[in-house]
C-alpha cells in the first residue's frame, strides 16, 4: 500500500476542520495548499495555510535486522492574513490570531489520527453541497447514482441532516412496490484542490455512517448500500430492523479503489427495507457521514510556533508558523 505524503495528511486534516468565524459571524474562507504562499489568494480569501517540509526525513532503524523502521517528518504550517479594503473582513493580525488558536486545537487534538478525515453535511445547503450531494427518491428499484429519478434536497432539509439532534429528513411514498430512497455523495479531498485528495492506492480504511430508519407495513427498517464502481452495482449492504432511530455502519478495508470513483467520489444508498404496500411507507434520515484512514503519518504534534510578519511590503501580510513533527512506523523485508 502507498505511503501517503505527510504534507498531504496534515493539510487535508486542517482544511477538513478548521473553523474560523469572523467578528461578524460570517465563516472565514481559507485556502489551505502547499507551500508557498499566493498573494493574489489573499484578494479572494480571508487567509491562506501553507504547508512544507522544514527540514529532511529522519528514517530510523529500530531493530538490528531494519526490518522495523520508523520515518519521521519535520513539517512547517504557515498562516497568512492581510487588512483586506472589505468591510466585511477581519484585521489581518485578528485573522492570524484566530487562525493560530484553531491550528493549536486542531494539531494537538487530532495529533494521534492525523490519517483520519470525516466527511459530513454539516453547513451544506442546496446549492452549496458541492462537493458532497444528498438526494433522495422513490422507485421500484434501488436507483443508481447517475438516475435521473434522484432530486436534491433544498436548503432547509440538508440542515436537518447536518448532526445528529434528532431532526430528520424524511422521504414517503404510498405507491405499491416503491421504496423510498436516499442518495449521499462524498467527495474525497476537494475537486479544485489537488493537494488535499488522497491517492487511490493510500486509502487502508472507508467507514460509512447512517443515522435513521424506515417505517413500512411489511417491515421496519433500512438497508445501507455503497456504490461499487467495478461491479457498477450497489454492495455491502447492512440492514437494520428498527422503528425508531438506529445507527448502521459500513466498514471497507479491501479493494477500497472500487468504492472511491475516478472523480473521487464515494456513493452511498439508503433505502427501506421493505417497499410500500400502497400505504404510507417512509425512510428518515437524521445524520450520515463517511470517515477515511490513510496509510501514513500515525502521529503529529506541535513542537513549536512564532508570529513572522512580513513588515517590508504593504500591505503587511501578518504571518505565524508551527514546527511539526510527526512519524509512522513500517515493517520491511
């Protein structure tokens, strides 16, 4: 299996949770990519966060044979803010700060699964759910993600599947024979930013979440589907008997090509179980995500930082760096 980059891993773990709210609420927008810093980024976005090397590789033997070894990465993260001539912008050294606290929280809590990165709706809205996609539909057949039976959900159902908090999406149908359905796309990585997608061949893990039920007169219950690409069919289902919220669970770990698309897509189905009888048959939906592990980096931790701001151009670009350090452990012949 591929050894993902670690500059890839950590960006991808910032991007993925960094948060940031203005002082006038609004979420910041923040380019994360590798090194090195864009000025003409700063005219779109509130920051940018670079990452690179700091220093070489360290790869050390752990026992006489080599054959247990452990690679170390020096890292460097660096955020860039600058006054932006937009009343709705933040000062450049308040952006910088905010963006400082969030780096800390993020490194150091995640500084044991830097390889992991969750996927979910939360504050996506129609037509902002690029690159994730809920859709839902009603058929006599489990649809495939290219039907054209699939609508998007508005704005205000996407809210209801943004966390578990016991509000849910519902899809209903009284036509004998149909099932209602629901159709979730995730993007892994982001499709305008290469440095954050994963390759194909460094994903180890796919774990895909569904939070809900269905309601029918021949039977409770759901069925969990993913979207195998080779097979060009739905797989793996799990299913559940429940008349009231339950949690089903779709663990990958082999042949983890075939569910991840050319375009990085990941495509999962819910459905009933049962189909409708001709009487109200309905499938609800209260949160569902898609978690992936990579092979790479199994730790990460901060060892450093600093504020460097660059005072000989104008604007000032306010700028702070982290010194990361992080390593795997491999097992060779």
């Amino acid at each position: 299996m591929t050894v993902e980059n670690p500059v890839s891993t950590v960006l991808r773990l910032i991007d993925n949770r960094i948060v940031v709210v203005k002082d006038n609420d609004a979420r910041a927008s923040i380019k994360c990519t590798e090194e090195n810093y864009d000025r003409e980024l700063l005219k779109n976005y509130d920051a940018q966060i670079t990452c690179g090397q700091s220093a070489p590789s360290e790869d050390q033997r752990l026992n006489l044979s080599g054959t247990k070894r452990r690679r170390i990465a020096h890292l460097k993260v660096a955020a860039f803010a600058m006054n932006r001539e937009i009343a709705s912008s933040d000062p450049g050294r308040v952006m910088r700060d905010k963006i400082v606290e969030q780096l800390n929280a993020i490194i150091r809590e995640c500084r044991q699964i830097p390889y992991e990165t969750t996927y979910n709706f939360y504050g996506l809205g129609y037509p902002e759910g690029t690159p994730h996609k809920a859709k839902d539909a009603a058929a006599n057949s489990e649809q495939s993600p290219s039907s054209l039976a699939w609508t998007e959900l508005s704005a205000a159902n996407y809210e209801k599947i943004w966390s578990n908090d016991d509000v849910l999406h519902s899809k209903a149908t009284s036509v004998a024979t149909q099932y209602p359905q629901m159709l979730f796309r995730f993007k892994i990585g982001k499709s305008e930013n290469y440095d954050l997608q994963p390759l194909p061949g460094c994903v180890k893990r796919i774990v895909l979440t569904f939070v809900g039920y269905g309601t029918a007169a021949a039977g409770d219950g759901v069925t969990l589907q993913v979207w195998d690409n080779v097979a060009g069919a739905w797989s793996g289902a799990v299913t559940g008997t429940a008349s009231a919220k339950e949690t089903l669970t779709i663990t990958l770990t082999t042949d983890l090509t075939n569910y991840i698309d050319e375009d990085g897509y990941c495509w999962v189905l819910a459905r009933t179980t049962n189909p409708s009888a001709g009487a109200a048959t309905t499938l609800y939906c209260d949160f569902v995500q898609c978690v992936i592990q990579v092979t790479g980096l199994t730790y990460c931790d901060v060892v450093s930082s600093s504020n460097s701001d660059l005072t000989d151009v104008k604007p000032f670009i306010y700028k702070a760096e982290f010194i990361l350090r992080g390593w795997l452990f491999e097992d060779i012949t």
